[in-house]
C-alpha cells in the first residue's frame, strides 16, 4: 500500500507570496492532519480535515488555511508569507483505527 | 496550556543496551499516545501507538502507559545504532500535541 504522499518536496518563495501544498493520503484513510515543524517550536499542529470538513485547528493564524476534496486529497495554503513560515510542512494520515502516519514534507523557505 | 515534555537529551547507550524514552502530559483526559522516530533530514516515523493503561510490545519496543501518572515510556531493547533518532512523544487531544523530542545515540 503506497504512503502518504506530498509535493512538492522543496519550495523556495518570497515574502508576501502565497503557497499552495497538497498531499494525498494512504488509500482508504478520510483522516488527514497538517503539521509544520521548525527547529524552535518543534512539530506544532495546524488542523485536520475528515471528510472533507475541517475538524480541529490549531493555534495559527488565519493565513494558514486547508481544505480536503471528496477524494480525501488535501491542500494547504500560506497567504501573505512571511520569513518565519520558513519550515518543513508535514501532512499525516489517519486509519480508523487510530494510527496516524507522516508523508515525507514540504521543506518551505521563505526568502 | 495543554503540555507535553519530554527530556531532550542526548540519551546515550552502548549497543545492546535499553535504551528508556519518557515522556509526561498534561491533560488528564487524554487518550490516545504515540510514539515516533525521526531520523535527521526525515519525516517522524510510527512506532507505536497505544490507549490502554499497562504495556504494548512491539518486537524490540514497548510502550508503557500510566495515566494516573500521565505518564508513557518507550523500551527499546538491545539497542543498535541504526536508533540513534530523535524520538517523539505524541498525545492526541482531538489536536495531536508532539513533545520537543529526545535525541537517543546508541554508541558500537
């Protein structure tokens, strides 16, 4: 069964753009989280998406935002970058179970 | 605040060795809590995942639960250096809170 998957794997933007990252889940999990993890403020929780509706957010800004499609495929979008958005972005997949597994992340620099 | 600490190491152990991972939370509530590995440069890998009080084995791991104590540990046995990773504590509180990581370094 194929992992999570993420593109792209490397982004480099500017101050004041926007992003875009999508992941897509191991076939069959509706469960998917997104994670950003700096080297200071360790993984930190951004919000999670289950079919198609979000269901928990953590504490960022209103500049992150997520939205998952029918086909349980995720996208999530940085309006307005900023230098400390620079990190790597991490998408993970839940079974109904309860077992949640990493995609390979997004390293973003933010120039 | 809802926390989750972990000690940051370094944890260093010979080869062959137990290596033990702790990690303490917050909130008494919670209920799921996992354990994950992260090679330098790599996404956290899965290692164990465990929601009932006592111990999960899982081949060389074992996860220890206490939540009267809030607390979970990770065993490692005979260690090896392919170990050596940061290893991080998760507890889902319907938002997943990781600890800072412990570095392990398993010494030939």
């Amino acid at each position: 069964k194929a992992g999570v998957t993420q593109t792209p794997r490397y982004l480099i933007k500017t101050r004041g753009q926007q992003v875009t990252l999508s992941c897509s889940p191991i076939s069959g999990h509706r469960s998917v989280s997104w994670y950003q993890q700096t080297p200071g403020q360790g993984l930190q929780f951004l919000f999670e998406y289950f079919s198609e509706t979000q269901r928990n957010k953590g504490n960022f800004p209103g500049r992150f935002s997520g939205r998952q499609f029918s086909n349980s495929r995720s996208e999530m979008n940085v309006s307005t970058l900023e230098l400390g958005d620079s990190a790597l972005y991490l998408c993970a997949s839940r079974s109904l179970a309860g077992e949640q597994f990493f995609g390979p992340g997004t390293r973003l620099t933010v120039l | 605040q809802k926390e989750v600490e972990q000690n940051s190491g370094p944890l260093s152990v010979p080869e062959g060795a137990i290596a033990s991972l702790n990690c303490t939370y917050s909130d008494r509530g919670s209920q799921s809590f996992f354990w994950y590995r992260q090679y330098s440069g790599k996404s956290p890998e899965l290692i164990m995942f465990i929601y009932s009080n006592g111990d999960k084995e899982d081949g060389r791991f074992t996860a220890q639960l206490n939540k009267a104590s809030q607390y979970v540990s990770l065993l490692i046995r005979d260690s090896q250096p392919s170990d050596s990773a940061t290893y991080l504590c998760a507890v889902d509180d319907n938002d997943m809170r990781f600890g800072a990581g412990t570095r392990l370094t398993v010494k030939p």
